[in-house]
C-alpha cells in the first residue's frame, strides 16, 4: 500500500537535549493524524536528503512510518529541554 502526499508538507524536526542532537522526518498529514519516520537521524543533511527524496517520489509507504494521533501545533518545530 502506498499514500500520496499531494500538497503535504514533509519536515526535519531537529530534537536538541544536552550534547545530543537528533533528527526526525515527520508530515503533518490532518490535525489527526501526524506521520514519523522509523528512522532518526544523527546529521541534518542526512535526513534533509531523506526528506527531499520523499518529496521528490510524492508517495510513501505507511509501514515505514510511525502514526501520531492528534498531533500538538508544535508537531513539526523544532524542540530542546
């Protein structure tokens, strides 16, 4: 099964906590439904090239990613504790 992405906005969220630093590829895909990748990443570039590819396919496999349900408004920005 595949999902097309039509207008959906695919994101690198950066986590920062401390030394660490992580990246998540994640899509809003309604105000219930938010997507993220299994996959996290250490280096931005890596995960901004991850994120461009999927754009650039316009389809996903819902599989691969991780379904969060009732997303808050800050779901895509970037968070530090």
């Amino acid at each position: 099964m595949k999902w097309k992405l039509k207008n959906k906005e695919v994101v690198v969220r950066t986590y920062h906590s401390g030394p660490v630093e992580d990246y998540t590829v994640r899509i809003l895909w309604s105000n219930k439904l938010g997507l993220c990748h299994q996959h996290t990443f250490t280096k931005y570039r890596e995960a901004e090239a991850f994120a461009n590819r999927i754009k650039a396919v316009g389809i996903i496999n819902p599989n691969r990613w991780r379904a969060d349900y009732y997303p808050s408004k800050s779901y895509l920005e970037t968070y530090a504790d």
